[in-house]
C-alpha cells in the first residue's frame, strides 16, 4: 500500500533522478545498483520525467522543475515500492488545469494496470469528475452523503434538494 501526501516530501539539492534513486535504494538495499538504476530510468520514463532526471529539484519557492513535475515525481517515490493500494491526497492540488488532467490519465491508466487508486479531491474539474470510476462523498462531520456512480451523484445531489436539508460538502474521496 503506498500513499502520497498534499505536500512533497523532495529533497531540493537532489536531482530528480537522486531522489528517486535514493528512495529506491532505501526500499530495496539488497538490490545492485544496476538493477536500481534500471528500475529507475523505467519509471522516470513511464512518468514523463526521463528528460528531467538530471535536473535538480529545487524548493516549492525556488523551481527547478514545474509543479506538475513534482507532483509526478512524489508519485513516483511511491510507485517504486510497486504497492497494489494506492491513496492520493489532493493530487491535483495547485496545478494548472493540463498538469491536473495529465496526473489524473496517469493515475487511470495505472487503474488499468490493476493498481487499486484512491484519491481525495475538494475541487474537481468537470474533466477530471468523469475519469472517476467510482464516488464517495462525505459530509463535514465524516458520514456518507453518496456512494456510487459520478455521474449518477449530480442527478442524487440535486442542488435543491442540498441546500433544503444543509448538507455541506467538504470532501469527495473518489476510486478511479
């Protein structure tokens, strides 16, 4: 199971090829570095990071690489341990709207993979709700308003019928 926080966990004087390495190394010591290397350049490349990888990392205020970079790469700190489960907080959070739907199409064509994904999104786009397979919806005291269907919630969440009973909702925690 692996999960990837709102926040990145990068360290800026690293390059993004470092600290995914370094990562790797953490997760498999008994490995050779051939090996951990190969693994590396593999995901970097099915990431969109391979042309990057030499590129240092930088710190949120002082960029070396775009927000949509980093976001991929925090992915990839967790996609290396190869987990079956994976959770995202946020993962569009602050992005453009083309960086928010191209991490949306990564996290869905791993869903294909067979990867289990579960993300949580306060905010999405109408392009990105589609690409949700499946929704869950919270109110702000954490019990279910909706499980089910995406589109099928805008018929169940008839605005009307929301603001008459004073349902807030503050959370969509959604399975891709």
């Amino acid at each position: 199971m692996g999960y990837v926080s709102q926040e990145d966990f990068l360290v800026e004087e690293l390059t993004v090829f470092q600290n995914l390495y370094f990562n790797a190394k953490l997760c498999f010591d008994k490995y050779s570095d051939e090996k951990l290397v190969s693994m590396v350049n593999e995901l970097l490349i099915t990431l969109g990071l391979f042309e990057i990888k030499n590129m240092k990392v930088g710190s949120p205020l002082n960029k070396k690489i775009s927000g949509g970079q980093r976001k991929r790469l925090n992915i990839a700190l967790e996609l290396i341990r190869e987990p079956s489960i994976l959770f995202l907080d946020e993962p569009t959070s602050g992005l453009s709207s083309r960086d928010s739907e191209n991490i949306m199409d990564l996290l869905k064509e791993l869903s294909f993979k067979g990867k289990l994904i579960f993300v949580v999104i306060h905010q999405p786009s109408s392009d990105i709700f589609k690409m949700f397979d499946k929704l869950l919806i919270l109110d702000s005291g954490g019990y279910l308003i909706y499980n089910g269907d995406p589109i099928d919630s805008i018929i169940y969440l008839n605005p009307e019928c929301i603001m008459q009973t004073g349902m807030i909702v503050n959370a969509i925690f959604a399975e891709m």
